[in-house]
C-alpha cells in the first residue's frame, strides 16, 4: 500500500523559511515525476513546483525565486524549501507521486 506522508507544516512569519518533508512507503520515488500542490482557502489547487524522472524542476511563477523542490531517493522522501514567506503562499499543501498518489496534505500559514 502506497502511503505519502508530509510534515513541516506550521505557522510562520512573512519572510519566514519552512521545509516541508514528503515521505513515501509501499513505492519508490528514485526515478518518478512528482510534485507539491497547494489549495488556499476557496481556491483551486494548484501546482507549485515539480520534479521530472530525470531530476529537471519546474515552478509556478508565484514561487520562483523563493521555493526549492529536492528529492533524497536514499531516504525515499522529497521536500520543498520555502523561503521568503508570503501571507498568499498560505494554504494547504500535498505532495503528489506519479500523477496517481496524494498525500493528506500539511498545513502552511504565514501571518502579516
């Protein structure tokens, strides 16, 4: 059984840094696309950063600059650096693997 499993979530400053932690089990992430998404509160969710099977990076415009996507395949977890915290970047935030599996989310607040 798949399982991915986020932390790091939390309350943060504006300009405050967070790095959020996707650790998967039942499937290896050495070698596969995947992704942090994000949902703010009445919004659709949307894709904030990915990682491509040959290690390429993409990110939405709104985070370029600011957010580091990485995959560690020996501890079989991703992660995503947030630096430069905005009040919008708040939202919940879910790691995504192969386009199939979708972790239960972590939650990210920034205050003004």
């Amino acid at each position: 059984q798949v399982q991915l499993a986020e932390s790091g979530g939390g309350l943060v400053q504006a300009g405050g840094s967070l790095r959020l932690s996707c650790a998967a089990s039942g499937i290896s992430l050495r070698d596969r696309a995947m992704g942090w998404y994000r949902q703010a509160p009445g919004k659709e969710r949307e894709l904030v950063a990915q990682i491509t099977r040959g290690g390429s990076t993409n990110y939405a415009d709104s985070v370029k600059g600011r957010f580091t996507i990485s995959r560690d395949s020996a501890k079989n977890t991703m992660y995503l650096q947030m630096n430069s915290l905005k009040p919008e970047d708040t939202a919940v935030y879910y790691c995504r693997v192969g386009g199939t599996y979708l972790g239960q989310g972590t939650e990210v607040t920034v205050s003004s």
